[in-house]
C-alpha cells in the first residue's frame, strides 16, 4: 500500500488500470474564452413576418378561425342578397359571413346556402337589434362588421372602416351624407339626433343611427344587454361605447338606394325614434338633460310669480307647481344617473 501511495504522488495524472467510472470530457477552452456578450446575446434567427390583425390564425385547438366576422341582419332580403353575398365573398374570402334572418318568407336562406354563408335563422321576427345580438354571439371574429342586407351598404368601404379601426379606435361608423338618407324627413331627424349625441357627448357625432360600422367583438359584448330588438341599437351602441370612455370614430360614405321595401313604419317607428332623444341622454349623462329641464320650470315659476306679484300682489299656485316641479325633475336626474352608472358598472 505504501508503494501505491508513493506511485500515486509522483505519478498524478496516471490513471489506475481498473478504474471504469466514466469521467467528463475536457473543457471546451474556445467556447469558455468566447465573449460573454455572444453568449448573452446570440445571433437572432430570422423573425417571420408578424401577420395582419384581420388574417385569420392558423386552427390549432379552440383559436379563432376568423379574425374578421361580417354580420348581415335580413328580412326578406333575398333580393339584394343575391348580389351582395357573392361581392362580399369575393372581397373578403377569409372573413366569416353571417345572415341573420329574421323570420323571413323568401329565399334568404337558399340564397345563403349557395353562396356558402352561414345563416341563422328565428321562427318569427325578432327586430333588426335582435339579429344583431344573436349575430355576435354566434361570431367567432374579434372584429365584427355589421352591414344592412338591403344593398345599401358597399362591401369595397369594408377596408376603409378597418383601416381606420386599426388606427386606435374601438367603433368606427360610416357616416352617410345628405344624399344618402332615405328621405327628408328621416334627413332631418337624423340631423337632430346627431346635434343632440354631439352635445351630450361633446365629441362630434356625424350619423347617430348608421347601421354601418366595424366594432372590436370583446368591447360590444359588454353592451350586449343594453341594446333593444328593435330599430335603435346603432344609437344605444354608439352612446355605450362614448359612455365607458371607447374611442369612436366617422368615416364617410355613399349608401346606395336599398332594394326592396324599407321596413320602418312612419307612424309606429316615429313614435319609437322620438324617444331615441331621451334615450341618448339616460344612456350617456341623465343630468346634461334634467338640469336644464328643471332649470326651465324654476325660471317659468319667478316669470309668473313675478307677473302675479306684479298684477294681483300674490302668490300663485302655479307658481309653486312650477317650482315643485323643478325640484321633481332635478331629483329624477340625480336618480337617473345613479341608474345608469350603476348599468355600466363592470364587476371584474
């Protein structure tokens, strides 16, 4: 043992015939001396390409098929559905296109089926704010596009409202001109629904009730709730997404003629677009509207005190139902915009 030993110190690099533990290779000294910056920092391989937010991700497991969904409300379209599906298609061939038909008695849903698009279709009618509804819980894009079915929108502005989408905003709305409202009438009452959106709002508000806008899906499913089944849903979307601080923004447009019959009724639809005004300001601020309304009844009731003071040296019971009244309104506002921000509330 004592000679092993003394072997063993002269010799130390000698290893012992027997041993079979497996030992490491040498140190590679060119890789250990290689700059550390090219170790922290190795050459980048090249990036692919990022692709288009509207170019739909490869289907792998439960990812969007689409990135672009294009949702279509139609009652007894089958006219102009005819021509407008294929443009659409051939404009957009990777985006999701849904019909919605409202309870239609044509050959919407033939129609749909040749030019494969899908198409949802309701027993009966629900109202044009309906087909909207069920057409964005059915859309698989994060960027919906809605557009009437009558022909009167044009599937080449598409690109135009995305394009501008992308810019930052969360809603951009086509905003038809003078020329393309459906009559002076509904030109004029168009024009009073943006003068009044654009004071409650302070921001300027081109086409109020344009059917005709590209929406970010997660956004608009948060107000999914607030909209009505019928006519108004373009309103009640558009103050929403002002409401809870969205950005939103006007593109011009040319909306053609509509094929077919328009299905608003004068009488029974007037009624209902009247009480779009107090609807756009419950939406938004409740107070903007019942403060002034309140303070207009307080100065009715000094006009007439001081008119009977002045006549017959009393006061009158007018003059204190005037007042009354001012103080009813003011509280109802208060209330009111208690109401509606306890509607936008988000518990998360």
């Amino acid at each position: 043992m004592r000679d092993a030993l003394r072997h063993a110190t002269e010799n130390p690099h000698t290893e012992p015939a027997n041993d079979s533990t497996p030992r490491c290779a040498p140190a590679n000294f060119e890789t250990l001396l290689r700059p550390l910056s090219t170790l922290q920092n190795p050459t980048p391989s090249a990036t692919p390409a990022q692709p288009s937010r509207y170019d739909p991700p490869s289907p792998r497991g439960s990812r969007l098929l689409n990135r672009l969904s294009i949702i279509l409300p139609a009652k007894n379209e089958a006219a102009a559905l005819t021509t407008l599906l294929p443009n659409l298609r051939a404009a957009h061939p990777d985006a999701e296109i849904i019909v919605v038909d409202d309870g239609s008695t044509d050959d919407t849903r033939s129609i749909c089926k040749s030019s494969g698009v899908q198409c949802l279709s309701s027993p009966y009618s629900m109202g044009n704010g309906a087909s909207i509804k069920r057409g964005a819980r059915a859309a698989t894009g994060d960027i919906l596009v809605f557009m009437d079915g009558d022909g009167q929108h044009d599937p080449a502005d598409i690109k135009r409202l995305l394009d501008q989408l992308n810019r930052g905003y969360d809603m951009v709305v086509g905003a038809r001109d003078w020329g393309s409202q459906a009559g002076v009438g509904r030109g004029l009452a168009n024009t009073l629904y943006n003068w009044l959106a654009t004071r409650m709002t302070g921001h300027p508000v081109l086409d109020l009730t344009s059917g005709f806008r590209a929406v970010r899906a997660d956004k608009l499913r948060e107000f999914l709730h607030l909209l009505p089944n019928g006519f108004s849903y373009p309103t009640t979307s558009t103050m929403a997404f002002f409401r809870s601080a969205y950005p939103v923004a006007y593109l011009p447009i040319k909306a053609a003629t509509r094929v077919g019959k328009s299905h608003i009724k004068p009488l029974k639809d007037g009624i209902r677009f009247l009480l779009i005004i107090f609807k756009i300001a419950t939406l938004y601020s409740p107070l903007k509207l019942f403060v002034p309304t309140s303070g207009v009844f307080f100065l009715m009731g000094c006009a007439n005190y001081a008119y009977t003071m002045y006549a017959y040296h009393r006061l009158t019971n007018m003059s204190t139902l005037l007042w009354s009244a001012a103080v009813i309104v003011f509280l109802i506002g208060l209330i009111s915009e208690q109401i509606t921000a306890l509607t936008y509330r988000r518990d998360h």
